[in-house]
C-alpha cells in the first residue's frame, strides 16, 4: 500500500482542516482527489509530504511511517505543485539537474536521468534554453522532469494543467498515463472534473475535512438518483409527437427545442423501445438518439452541495 491513513486530524485554531480522515491508495494506482476549496486537500497533501505536521492519527506512506522516516520516504516522493517551482536563471537542464543533485543522484547516473526526464517530457532539444522564453505548457513539463528525474515510486500531480492550452494539456495527461504504466502510483488532486474522470483508476470526493465518497468512477455513479436524459434527433418535431410521448409513464418530461426533442427518465427506467415505436407511428424519421449519462460533476453537486470551484 502506498498511502495508509487512518483518523487524521489536523487543526488551525478552532477550525478543522482535517477531521478524522482516513484514506488508503494502493500501488499503482491513479488516485484523482476532488474536493471544493477549503475541503482539506491542500492539507492533506502536505501532511502525506510532511510539510504539515497533525494533531493526531496514523500515517503510512510508502510502508513507512513519516514521523519516523521523513527523509527516507521523501526521496521517493515527486512533486508536481500546482504554482510553478522553476528557475528562469537556469536552463532547463540546469532545472532538472539541479533537482537531481537535492535528490542524491551524482555523476554519469545524474546525468543520464537528466537527459531521461527532458527527453520524457519532450523538451530534450530545449535543454539549453532558459524557461522565461517557455510557454505555460513548456513550464509545467518542465516542472514534471524536475518530478521524476530520481525515479520515484510515488508522484504527487497537484492541479498540473491550471492555466495552459488544450495541446499542452493532453500531452501532460498522456505522460501521467505512461509514468503509471511504468509502475508510478500518482495522486491527482484536481479541479478539472473531465480530467479525473479520463485517467483515474480510483477516485476520493472530498468535503470538510472529511472523505465523504471513493471508488471508481462507476461506482461513485452508483451513489445518486440522476434523471437520464436523451435527446432524439427528428425534422421538426411537432405537438403531435410531444403528446403521444409524454403517455410514455416513465418519461418524467418531454420537451421540443431546436436540438431536437429532450427526453428525461428516472435512472434504470429508459423506455427506448416503445420511444421508437412511437416516433415511427408518428411518421417520423429518427436521425439519431444522444444519451447524456450521469457523470462525477452530477455525483460531486449531490453529496457536497457545491460546484467544484465553490
């Protein structure tokens, strides 16, 4: 197990950034972390890097406990920080490099790790380059070679894409993809719901401190009663259509809008053949049928309440 915790707390003043919490993180895994602002995510990360130290419960990270071996663990910790943690002075290799020095790495070794994380994230033919002439997207892969140059066991991807153009964006969730291919357990503590919903494994929702859900994303999906939603695409629909599917007792509503015509049904309860039946007895021509499933900004609104920028 790559992360343990079990009855977390941690205190500022009378508030609780952490109440009881526990949590475990397999090896392997990509483990998206959600959570509205002030839910105890930034907290709770720095507790696992041991920048914050708690009132009380139990921690393991990597098998060992922190308090205990702090530097050892550390050394096999990566972190991607959310703001930007790079030298303009220094080129790009010096970046990397000089991480690969704080990390314990030396001579030809350093070296060729150096060269191996530039390479990984695509920026080997700007290593002699200075990083204020980088674009944001060049920044932070910039700061995800600083991450992994010593080969960790675990990474910490906080927010990694904030701020920086869709191309960039892929190919930043494509090499998160390949580190946990190669055996890199990754948390991902994220804003971005459709991110977390593409690439993690495992998914904890937090609220007050709290671990208030986790599981994959499908079981998560499991957890709420969500109005489905189908949208059928006919030439101009008329009341005709509108009243012979509204008989249908499992549609909770029918609406005609330009799209085409709005269909909601409670979930597990889609009525699609007798739907088509009817659209076929009307005259119509069906062009096609859009499924809006639920999904983690659905589940995230109904256990917390709030959107996940609130």
């Amino acid at each position: 197990m790559v992360l343990n915790v079990k009855d977390l707390v941690k205190r500022y003043g009378e508030e609780t950034a952490i109440d009881h919490l526990g949590l475990s993180i397999d090896e392997g895994e990509i483990f998206g972390l959600l959570g509205p602002n002030g839910a105890g995510k930034t907290t709770l990360i720095n507790s696992v890097l041991g920048l914050t130290k708690t009132e009380s419960g139990h921690m393991e990270v990597l098998g060992k406990k922190l308090a205990s071996n702090g530097n050892g663990v550390k050394k096999e910790i990566g972190v991607v920080p959310q703001d930007l943690a790079i030298y303009e002075d220094l080129t790009a290799y010096e970046n990397v490099d000089l991480f690969a020095s704080l990390y314990g790495l030396k001579g030809q070794q350093k070296k060729e790790r150096v060269e191996e994380a530039l390479e990984f994230v695509g920026l080997a033919d700007k290593k002699k380059q200075y990083p204020k002439k980088f674009s944001g997207g060049m920044k932070r892969r910039l700061n995800i070679a600083m991450a992994i140059v010593h080969q960790p066991k675990l990474v910490i991807m906080d927010e990694p894409t904030v701020g920086i153009d869709p191309q960039s964006r892929n190919q930043i969730l494509e090499s998160v993809k390949t580190l946990n291919q190669r055996g890199i357990t990754i948390i991902y503590p994220s804003h971005y719901m459709e991110e977390v919903e593409a690439i993690c494994t495992r998914i904890a929702i937090m609220d007050r401190g709290r671990i208030i859900a986790r599981g994959t994303k499908e079981e998560l999906k499991q957890l709420i009663d969500f109005e489905e939603k189908g949208i059928l695409l006919v030439d101009r629909p008329g009341e005709g259509l509108k009243t012979a599917l509204k008989a249908i007792e499992e549609l909770n509503d029918v609406e005609i809008s330009q799209e085409g015509v709005t269909l909601t049904w409670g979930k597990g309860n889609q009525p699609l053949t007798r739907i088509m039946r009817i659209v076929d007895e009307q005259g119509y021509q069906l062009k096609g049928l859009k499924i809006q499933e639920p999904n983690l900004e659905n589940v995230f609104l109904t256990l917390t309440g709030k959107t996940l920028r609130d």
